[in-house]
C-alpha cells in the first residue's frame, strides 16, 4: 500500500460525495445529510470556492479526504486554517493515514502562515479525541459550538420560516 495525498480535482468530486455520506452515518449525523454532488462541486471547485479538499488515494482508490478553509482570529488578527471534516474509510484505519493528513494541513497553515490550526471533534468519539491529544492537540473543554440553522436562522435573519 502507497497512500499519495494529493490536491482533490473535479475528478474526485463523486468519490468525496461519497465519504461524505459515510461521514454523516459513521457520526450519526445521516439526518442532516442534504448534501448533492453538484452543490459540492461548485463549493470545492467552482468559480468561488468555499473550501478545500485534500485526497488520500491507494493507487486509484481514493480512501480518505479533509476538506478545510480558512477562519479568523481577532485575538492575533491573522487567518487560521479550519478543518471541516477529516474522513478516513474503514478498512484503511489504524494505517497513518489521519494523521499524515494532518501533518500535511499543518503544513499548509504554517506556509501560509496561519496562526492556528483548529477543528472540533464529537464527545462520544473516544478514539478521535484519544488520537487528536496524541498529536498534541487541546480538546478545549471550555467552548461549545453555537449553530442557528433552518427555521431559527429565518427567525433570526428576521425572515418569516
């Protein structure tokens, strides 16, 4: 096995689509699953992109992705580099391939001279968290995420839901 990280293309946009959905059932997440292929095209590699995505591939098989972009912070006022979701399948567990990952982000925020590299992690994913502090990351316990969507993001934005 030679896992090539690489730049995600167009070209892999079913395959991404595809990890995303075993993402969103792998978190228990698959009702919030809305995401379309297009949608995600146009948001990793459409005129404007949103994002970015890196591929782990084993030959042609694609076995793993991030897709991150970029946050800010006052506190030092520069950019830092958000990870969105770190994804690798099953079967290619336990091989390294997280954390080159990783390591290839932090490599991406310290070139463009991000001052943080940062990303949340679900409290029931023991072995995440296990494998996150082993890399020396802080789980900050004392912030929790805040998110207004659906029919409270209308009422906020002062629209009719």
């Amino acid at each position: 096995m030679e896992i090539i990280i690489r730049t995600a293309t167009l070209e892999d946009n079913t395959e991404l689509f595809a990890m995303i959905r075993e993402l969103a059932v792998y978190e228990k997440l698959e009702h919030e699953f809305r995401l379309i292929p297009d949608d995600l095209a146009k948001a990793l590699f459409g005129e404007t992109t949103m994002a970015e995505a890196l591929v782990a591939c084993d030959g042609d098989k694609r076995v793993a992705y991030a897709i991150y972009f970029h946050n800010f912070s006052t506190f030092h006022a520069r950019r830092g580099l958000y990870l969105e979701d770190l994804y690798v399948r099953p079967q290619y567990r336990g091989k390294g391939i997280g954390k080159r990952l990783l390591g290839h982000l932090a490599q991406i925020a310290a070139a463009r001279d991000c001052s943080r590299f940062e990303w949340i992690v679900l409290d029931w994913n023991e072995p995440a968290i296990r494998f996150y502090e082993s890399l020396g990351a802080q789980i900050k316990q004392s912030f929790r995420v805040c998110r207004v969507d659906g029919k409270a993001l209308a009422r906020l934005a002062g629209k009719q839901a």
